[in-house]
C-alpha cells in the first residue's frame, strides 16, 4: 500500500521531465527491496500493483494521442513550448547558473518575435544535483584522453545494460542536430573541438527521449553526461545518459553569414556563423602578442603603462580625440595618440628598457587600413644606436612570423577536423613568406632599404628643393602644380608634402617589406638628426605591401633643440595644421635632467595581425571596430552596442 501511494504521486511527474521519472524508479526500487527484507507475499503484491499502473498510463497517453490528432497545428505549437519547458525545467543550483527569461529583440528574427518567444523557456531552481557522479570534463580532454583507445578499451555499443560507473559529464554548443525514430544524434562544439554525442531510446524512458528528439535546437547549450564509445562506422563518441539545456539558443543560426557589414555589427552571431574566422583569428592575434612579450621579455624589456587620458597629446602628428573630466572642470583633455613622451620620462628615471602594448587613439578617417582606436607597441632602449633598430625590427618580425603560422597550423588541422574547414596548401612554400590577399610577401633578411630623399628625385626624374630655404613650401607647391599631382594637402606644409610624395611613388614599391629612411628632419621633431646630413633625421618607417607597418628613429636628447622644434611645430599648427605637434614643456623639462643615447620604435599591431592572417580589412583583426551609423541612427556605433538588422538569414 505505501509503494502504490508513492507511485500514484510520482507517476504523474514523468510526462515533465527525465529527473522525476528516474526518482520514480529509484523510489520504488528501494521501496520493494525493504519489502522484501520484511515480507516476500508484499514485493509480489507490490509489483503487481507497479505492472498495473504502468499499464494506465500507457493507456491513458493512447487516449491523450488521439484527441490531440484533431487539432494538430495548435498541438504541435504547444507541444513545442511545452517541450521546451520541460526539458528545461531540471535541476540549476548545482552548476550556478540563473539565466533570466529573454525579452530582448534579436536581430535574426525580428518579425517572427511571437513565434519565437514559445520557445524561451522557464528556469527553476532545486538544490539537487542530477549527476553527482559524473567527472566534469572538456570536449578538448575528453578527445585526448580517448583518441587512442581500442574499442574494447571503450564501452561496448550493442550493450545496452552495461552502463560505466565512471561517467563523463561535458558542456557545449549544438552544432548540428539530425535523428530517427529510435537514435538522435547531435553534435556538440567547445571552442574549436567538435564531438558526437549520440541518444538511443533504449537508454532514457521513452518521455525523456521524445523530449529530447523535439526540446533540442541547433544553437542550444547543453550539459551532457555519459560515457566514450565508438559507433558502427569508427567515430569516437559520446553515449548520452542524461542531457540538460542550460541555456537555449532562440534565434536560429544562419549556416553562413558573409556580408561584411552584418559580420562586424553583430559579432556574437558572426562568432557562432563562422567560427573559422574571428575565433581562429584571435587566438592568432593572441599567440602574435605572446611572441612579441616573450620576445620582449627575453631582452631585459619592462612593460608598463601609461595615461590614456592626458592634458596634451604629443609624440606623434595627428588629431587627437578631446573630452573632459568632471574632477578637473575647464580642462579639456585628450585620449593619447601615443605614448612616447611618457615611456622617454621613464628611460630618463633609469629604466633603460622599457615597452608598453595599448590603444591609441586617433581622431581621423576610417578605411581598409586605418581605425580611430589601434593598438600598438612602442619600446625604447638606452645605449643603443640607430643601426641597431633595424636588426630588432627584422629579429622581430621573422620570430613573430614563425609564431603566428606555427600557431595558425594547429589551428587549421583542428578546424579541418573537427569543424570542417580545409587548411592552405604550404607544401614547397617558403617558411619565411606568406600569401597575403593573392600577393606572395618574403620576410627573406636582410629587408631592402630605400633614402627617401634620392628615391624621391630618381621617380621624379628632377632634383627637389633645399628644404631648409626660405621659398621651399613654395617650390614644393609648384612642383605639385606642375606635375598636376593629384589632390595637394591641406594645409600645404612641407612635412604634408613630402609624405604625399612618399605615398604616390615610393609605399607601391614596398610589397616585400622595406626600411624607408632618413626622413627629412621638419617630418620628424623628435628624431635626432643624421651627422651626415643635418636637414635629414636618423629615422625609419617599415612598409609592406604598402602600408606602413613601424616607425621608429634615434632619440633627440637635446632639450634646446626639443623646444626650437616644438615651436615650429606650433607655428604649423597656427597655420591650420592641427595634427603638429604641441608644446611639450613637462617634457622638456624632463629632458634636461638628461636623456641617454635612446633609440625608439613603434609598430602598427592591428596592422601586423592583417597581414599573418590574410585579413583585407582591419575591421577583421578587431573584435569590435567602430561602424558608421546606420540610415536613421543618430551616433556611429560599434558591434557591441549596434541596434538590430533585419538582413540576417535564417538557418538554411
């Protein structure tokens, strides 16, 4: 009698989840062998009682069937959300997690928002924990552990009463989804590992397993737990015991999303569309980082910080974000467009090497190669020379390279593997070369070095002016009529126009990377001058398929000189340049304490990722690039706050 009113209470919880069925069977497990311990004629009685009411509620579940069969659409709509619920409705304490019901717009399914919401579930909370016995591991580990068994090392298939003691409890993202009638088989993603898990009826009651068959999406995060096995054709798997959602997926994901403008305002969903692409392409820009710091490191380099925020932004010539503190009220401020001025504070305190890695910000345009937010790498070291640079820019760049497609190569064998993407071919490639956009670049060294000034009148066919004359921004004006070069810059100065003349004749020239150098000294203020030719600098800037890549010169240590060149620079910017340079007097200052022999060099970071990992566009190598607002949105944005689109395609 105790076992049937125990059974007539948790009986008709099996329609609503696995977990009360399976405390159905355990109770009256248990229940029947304390009978036995007392009296035999009551465990017969009882499982005669069991057989009965199993019997009722088969019948009762025929009866259920055929009345819904009249109206199926609307069965299958609540039968859907109740699926869902149910599936849902387990245990959420043990793992922590308490997601809220959705109620935001998503941009897949903006005018199916009815539909779709059937499918966001309820959560519930119980401080039971359904698997207490399973080892918590990763796709990752659970693939290294049993890659290399033999299948009599691993759980026999055509078994199905033998289940493993030690059980396997795993988490990740439905990637795919397909079934029959007795067998669903999906297949669960974990960052860029990929396994089958499979589901057979026979090892759930038949409730759980038609829940899972209709309650599972595409896109849905799962908990699962069971045990290695492999399958009739030899694929190491996952045999489901016990499945959870831990958090649904409510709009579906496209199985491709290219177009370009989509990808970048909604990056979560470009992510998931395509996780051959920014996934591997950070964890690139990752192992390019960890290059250069370990590379940095290895050299006796500190790495520090520096103000983001800054009363004047100096240290190199551009426009320059303004805003404002509350804290300091009618003083405007500036984001830094680089932080050299600081890090020379720093090497004139004593450390003698020093680097940093951050953003900078620059207000300016935004195209293929250029972003108002990048990051960089700017070092500075005392005691060295100009001569020196250019083997650390090379040791650099070759250490990185080997890095950067070292790390690609693990990556593209376990994409192919696991999320079906073919690799690129490098069979007879040259390790030291890469393939960018079609256009095969050598990082063979020594790099080709090229004077500006020479190279300069050798494409111009004509000799240019004495840059230190009075009349040279006028001759220079002249030329650029003359020539009916195309577009002169505004303001006219002589640093603008002969950056011009660099970027019409000599950057299409530097596909293999090139060392442009001894700049003229009015380009460069804060560059010691050649002793072979004071109107000239002891500067350089790397280019490669003819985008500047690092920049870097020999430090001027002179604090006179600094001032003097300061006010030509402020000159400039009286004339409307304001991208000159302000008047640095801390600086200065700081400078007269004593500078030692520095030399200091800066590279483009953002722009060296483009190129390891054949990326067209610098908004491919940044996770949340600035956008340009869309028709009717009043700011520009970037993915992480753009609104909605309703351009993305569902699932094909």
């Amino acid at each position: 009698m105790l076992l049937r009113s125990a059974l007539s209470v948790v009986a008709p919880a099996r329609g609503l989840s696995w977990r009360n069925s399976s405390v159905a069977r355990t109770f009256a497990t248990t229940t029947t062998t304390t009978s036995n311990s007392k009296n035999n004629n009551s465990d017969n009685t009882a499982t005669k009682h069991a057989h009965q009411h199993r019997q009722q509620q088969q019948q009762s579940k025929k009866q259920a069937s055929a009345t819904a069969a009249g109206s199926a659409a609307g069965a299958a709509e609540a039968h859907e959300s109740a699926t869902r619920s149910a599936l849902l409705a387990l245990p959420q304490s043990a793992y922590s997690l308490h997601p809220p019901a959705r109620t935001w717009q998503t941009a897949a399914e903006r005018g199916d928002r009815d539909t779709r919401r059937s499918r966001s579930p309820s959560f519930n909370d119980s401080p039971a924990n359904p698997w207490p016995a399973a080892r918590q591991t990763t796709i990752a580990e659970f693939l290294r552990e049993n890659a290399s068994k033999k299948p009599d090392e691993l759980a026999p298939q055509a078994d199905p009463a033998r289940i493993p003691e030690d059980m396997i409890a795993l988490s990740g993202r439905i990637d795919s989804k397909r079934s029959s009638a007795k067998t669903l088989f999906y297949h669960l993603v974990h960052g860029e590992h990929r396994l089958q898990i499979v589901c057979t009826e026979r090892r759930h009651d038949p409730e759980e397993f038609a829940l899972l068959r209709t309650g599972l999406h595409r896109g849905d995060i799962v908990h699962v737990v069971g045990y290695p096995f492999l399958t009739q054709m030899g694929e190491l798997s996952l045999a489901s015991v016990r499945t959870r959602v831990l958090a649904p997926c409510i709009p579906d994901i496209p199985f491709k999303l290219t177009d370009p403008d989509i990808r970048a305002r909604q990056r979560a969903l470009d992510m998931l569309a395509n996780p051959q692409l920014i996934p591997r392409m950070l964890k690139t820009r990752h192992a390019i980082f960890r290059s250069i710091r370990r590379m940095m490191d290895a050299q006796g380099f500190i790495e520090v910080e520096t103000p983001s925020l800054c009363a004047l932004a100096g240290g190199a010539n551009a426009r320059p974000f303004i805003t404002k503190a509350r804290a300091i009220s009618g003083h405007p401020l500036n984001l830094r467009i680089a932080p050299e001025l600081y890090l020379k504070q720093l090497v004139i305190g004593g450390i003698d090497r020093v680097y940093e890695i951050g953003k900078q910000f620059r207000n300016e345009g935004m195209d293929a190669d250029h972003h108002p937010e990048f990051t960089t790498m700017e070092m500075y070291q005392a005691y060295a020379n100009f001569d020196d640079l250019f083997d650390f820019t090379e040791s650099l760049l070759v250490s990185t390279l080997n890095e950067a497609k070292q790390a690609d190569k693990v990556l593209a064998g376990v994409f192919q593997h696991h999320q079906r993407v073919a690799p690129k071919s490098e069979e007879g490639s040259d390790p030291l070369s890469i393939s960018y956009q079609g256009q095969t670049i050598s990082f063979q060294r020594p790099f080709k070095r090229i004077s500006i000034m020479p190279a300069l009148e050798e494409a111009l066919g004509e000799p240019l002016p004495d840059l230190a004359a009075p009349t040279a921004t006028q001759d220079l004006i002249n030329l650029f009529e003359r020539r009916k070069f195309h577009g002169l810059p505004q303001p006219p100065t002589i640093p603008k126009m002969i950056d011009e003349l660099v970027s019409l004749f000599l950057e299409p020239q530097c596909i293999n990377p090139t060392f442009l150098c001894y700049h003229p000294k009015a380009m460069s203020p804060l560059a010691r001058e050649s002793p072979e030719n004071p109107a000239l600098s002891l500067r350089f800037e790397l280019f490669v398929n003819g985008f500047e890549i690092c920049n870097a010169y020999a430090e001027l240590n002179n604090p006179h000189e600094q001032r003097a060149r300061f006010a030509e620079q402020a000159k400039a910017r009286d004339a409307g340049d304001d991208e000159a340079q302000p008047m640095d007097s801390a600086f200065c200052d700081a400078l007269e304490y004593g500078l030692p022999p520095t030399v200091g060099w800066g590279m483009g970071l953002d722009r060296l990722v483009m190129l390891l990992t054949d990326s067209a566009n610098i908004r491919e190598v940044i996770p949340f690039p600035m956008l340009r607002p869309l028709s009717g949105d009043s700011a520009p944005s970037n993915s992480a706050t753009a609104g909605p689109t309703s351009e993305v395609g569902a699932s094909e």
